[in-house]
C-alpha cells in the first residue's frame, strides 16, 4: 500500500485532531498571525512560537500541494527536491508531492550551493521547493541548473526568480488528485550522507517506505495515544522513517527546532512527549546539563515519557548507564540502517534486551542479516565480517550509478561497509566502518572500539580515532578528544588511561579538538583526515 493512504486514513478517522506541532524557541518576538494554526506561548521571560495542524488540515495542505505541481506539468516519475528546514510545511510538502506520482527529493539543508546544483543535476530534479534560509545558496546555482524549471518559496519576501508557493498553494483544490499508485512506483530518492565524498543518489518506492514505516511500530509499539518529539533533520532517512510511527498509529508528533538540553527536556513536559529520540551528543548534553544543576528533573512533569532510542552512530555503554540513572524507567532502544536500508531498523536492540546494551542488536521486523568475508561468504560466529541486509527496505539502486549498484547490491542483499561480530546469542555488534580500519603494523584496528573506550574517561564529552599515516606502520591511530566543559586533561592523562588497552590498540597522537559530526551525528572522519595528515606528514618529518 502506498504511504499516502496512511496520510488519507488518518485524515478520515482522526481529522480534527493535532497531527504535526512545530515549535521554535529562537523566535523572540510577538508577530501578527492570520492562520488559525499560530499559537503564541509565554514560557517565562522568552516568547515561543507553536504552531499546529490537524490530520485533515495536513492532508488538505498535501493535496494542494499536489494540485499546484499538477497544474504546472508535474507528473509520475518527475522529481521534486525539498530544500526546507525543520517546519509545519515539511511533510504535507513531502506528501503532496508523493501523490502526483513524482518523486520526493530531500536536500540536505547544510548544502552549499555547489551541492544543490550537484544533488539537482544529479536526480533529474524538474522543481525544487526551497525556504528562506536558502535565498541566496539558490540564487547562486539557479542559472546553472537548466532542468530545474520550477521554483517555489515557501516564506516571506518572495525573491524575483522564485513563485510565492503559499500565494499560489492557497488557490488549489484541497480534493486529492486522481493518481493510482502501486507499491513498485518510485517514491524519493534520498543521498548519502557524503562523509566519504560526494554523496549518492538512493531511489527508493513507496514499499521501502511502507516497510519503514511497519517497522517502526513493530518495534516501538506506537499507539495513538503516542506522542513523537522529532528533533532531527526531516531530509534524513531516520527522522522521518521513525516519525512514520506517529504517521501508521494516527499519533502526534512535536517538531523541535533547537537541541537545547533545556529546551528539549522544557518541550517533553509541556507537550507531554512519550517518545523522544536523541542523537548521542545531545544525550551526552542531557546528562552534563543535569549533572551540572542546569536542569532539575523534580521540577518537570516528565512521567509519560516511556522510550528515549537512539540511531545513526555508535551508542557507548557508559552513556545508557548514565541515562538510566537519571531516568530508571525509561525504555531504550537503538537502531541501525542507511539511507540505502530505508533508514533505521533493519537491526534493532529491542525495548527488552537493554542487558545487551553495546550491540547494535538483532535482525529487524521483515529483515534477514549476514555477517560476511571478503568472497561474500559467511564468516563463524565471534568473526568479524561484513554485515549485510535483505529486505523490503533495501533501496531499488544507486540512481543513474550502476557500477556503485553493483559494488553493493547482490541478489538482494545489502553490503553494508560496515564490520560487524555476532556473539553466541546472536546480538550483533558493530565494530567498524570499512573504510575506517586502521592497519598499523599488519594489525586491524576498530576505531569505533578504542572511541568507546576513551568516551567511558570522566572528562571526555566525544571522540574520534582515525588512521594517520606513518613510515614504518603503515598507519597510526590518533585520537581526537573533546573535553566536557570545564573539564581539564591532559595528553598524559589520556595516555595513563589508555593502559588498560592492549598496547597496539592505544593512540600514538592524542589531539584536543572539537569533534566534528554532520546533521544525522554521524563523525565526519574525512575531514578530519583532511585536516590531520598533512599536519602529522610534516610533523613526521620534522622529527625524523
């Protein structure tokens, strides 16, 4: 069943009630509102602006949406990017889209201009709908990106080359358009996070994202009584294939623009969040804060909130332990997938294993996993190995790339990249990316493994080891830590409690410095290559 029957059976059963709110903290200002949908809220001495629409006003808005596109040529298999930031218009502009048979294309909002035009020219896209946060990266591309024939701001102070997409939006028929579509019709292509390069266009169809969203409530047991805080960017796989849990159990979802620890824990009382899912620095920024007496848990009303899950990274074990301190009741649940696997949950922990904290998990609901060598053939049990996936979330191919389809996809199963273990009761564990072994010596290092360890010290907040390259080894690892504020620590501190690691797996550099991740939290590693090797190449040299 195509995901857009889910949009118009909630709008049926539960219309007039909240589906999607979006708050944003930052506002500080009181302005003059016509929409019923605008709300002002007073929270002590800032002004929060909250707005809301209910299930039928989002599928009203899509079908406009939908209309608009229609009426200026778009049609089954155009492609149409989203270049918005976190916001109400996000998904009912997903959502219209999807239901002229076109494909949704979501851009990552921290482009530059040179990667729009790229992402564009790259999917074919015929229109691209953009926000005000935009103008000008567009503005500097749009005379470069000749298969773009339509442009649509969503915003205030339309600019010249662009049409008022509210203005025009407002006109259409609030009745859906007469498009059949079939669960093998293409729905979006999403990209790559690009932390190895340019990143790649994953076509997906409406079953990838139909098993997204069963997934996710087969494993979190979304109810309609649920309420989702989304915090993430709407662009990425895993905010919105989670928020696809809210989406099949007719639930609401809260839009936080802003990863304040005060501001999140502040919008899970006043919304009366059930269901919150954090990236694991702004866990890490949770507990600092509570630790540090900026939060007090006694003052907020915090009893409904039942599961914090956590995805896209590697999760150490000290943090949970940390977490469950602070809050004994909660469930915990962590995922893994790729954009390519439909986001999250082709492995999950599980609510009921939280004793296997550390592992990645098991299989998903409709999933299958192998552990594989080099010849794609299984490795024992305790070996590491390659992790792969089959199911009906695997993307359909690398758009217009068949040699990178090739390289990934056999006989319907997903190479990952990335290395993994599965113990004797059958929890997976990842140990690395591929790519990001490190051979110093002809030994195989995990950095994943050696970051867990260093993230358990009192003063570390996040850390990331890469290979270096060395004369003699091949490579190096070298660590780069990010201190807690306030904390102090030295190189020598860190290496007198790297001795409990065997002597091959301790970091030969120890380098202070923020550790730099993109929107989905993953460590941006390539560029911290970038930024190190040349440093340490003259630095070699110097003292050689």
């Amino acid at each position: 069943m195509p995901i857009t029957k889910l949009l118009e059976r909630n709008a049926r059963e539960y219309g007039d009630e909240v589906a999607l709110v979006e708050i944003n903290p930052d506002v500080r200002e009181i302005r003059r509102v016509t929409w019923k949908e605008y709300e002002l809220i007073e929270t002590g001495s800032s002004t929060e602006f909250r707005r809301e629409i209910t299930w039928s006003v989002f599928d009203e808005k899509a079908n406009r949406c939908a209309n608009l596109l229609m009426s200026r040529g778009i049609r089954r298999g155009h492609k149409v990017a989203i270049l918005l930031m976190n916001c109400l218009e996000w998904l009912p502009v997903y959502f219209g889209i999807l239901k002229t048979g076109a494909l949704a294309v979501p851009l990552n909002y921290r482009y530059s201009a040179e990667e729009i035009r790229y992402c564009c020219d790259l999917a074919d896209v015929d229109a691209l709908l953009f926000g005000p946060e935009f103008i000008g990266r567009v503005e500097e591309v749009v005379d470069q990106m000749p298969k773009v024939k339509l442009l649509f701001y969503i915003g205030d102070n339309c600019p010249t080359f662009a049409e008022n997409y509210h203005h025009l939006a407002a006109n259409q028929s609030s009745v859906a358009p007469k498009v059949e579509l079939t669960d093998q019709d293409d729905a979006a292509i999403y990209f790559s996070s690009g932390t190895t390069g340019f990143p790649k266009a994953i076509l997906h169809n409406h079953e990838s994202l139909m098993h997204a969203a069963v997934v996710e409530q087969k494993h979190h047991g979304q109810t309609h009584d649920d309420v989702f805080l989304c915090i993430p960017p709407l662009y990425h796989t895993g905010a919105k294939m989670h928020w696809f849990g809210s989406l099949i159990s007719g639930s609401r979802a809260v839009l936080l623009k802003g990863v304040r620890p005060e501001t999140i824990i502040r919008t899970v009382a006043e919304e009366k969040c059930t269901i919150v899912w954090l990236l694991v620095p702004w866990a890490q920024d949770i507990l600092d804060a509570i630790d540090r007496g900026e939060i007090d848990l006694r003052g907020c009303a915090l009893g409904q909130w039942r599961l914090m899950h956590i995805g896209a990274q590697p999760v150490p074990q000290s943090l949970i332990r940390r977490w469950k301190r602070h809050f004994p009741n909660h469930q915990y649940d962590t995922n893994y997938g790729l954009s390519e696997s439909i986001g999250p949950g082709c492995v999950h922990l599980g609510v009921e294993n939280i004793d296997h904290v550390g592992a990645i998990g098991v299989p998903g609901y409709g999933w299958q996993v192998r552990i594989v060598d080099d010849r794609k053939e299984d490795v024992r049990q305790g070996e590491v190995g390659e992790l792969a996936v089959k199911g009906p979330g695997v993307m359909t191919c690398y758009y217009k790339d068949e040699k990178a389809t090739r390289e990934v996809l056999r006989d319907g199963w997903l190479f990952t990249g990335d290395m993994a273990m599965q113990d004797p009761d059958g929890f997976i564990y990842l140990v690395d990316r591929k790519k990001d072994v490190i051979i110093t010596g002809g030994e195989n290092l995990y950095p994943v493994q050696i970051e867990d360890f260093l993230r358990a010290h009192d003063a570390v907040k996040d850390v990331a080891v890469i290979g270096l390259p060395h004369p003699r080894l091949g490579e190096i690892a070298a660590a780069i830590v990010e201190l807690k504020p306030g904390a102090v620590c030295t190189e020598r501190d860190i290496e007198e409690f790297c001795k409990q690691l065997p002597r091959y797996k301790r970091p030969r550099r120890i380098i202070f410095a923020e550790v730099p991740r993109n929107p989905t939290g993953k460590i941006e590693k390539p560029k911290l290559r970038k930024m190190y090797s040349a440093e340490h190449l003259v630095a070699s040299q110097v003292e050689g």
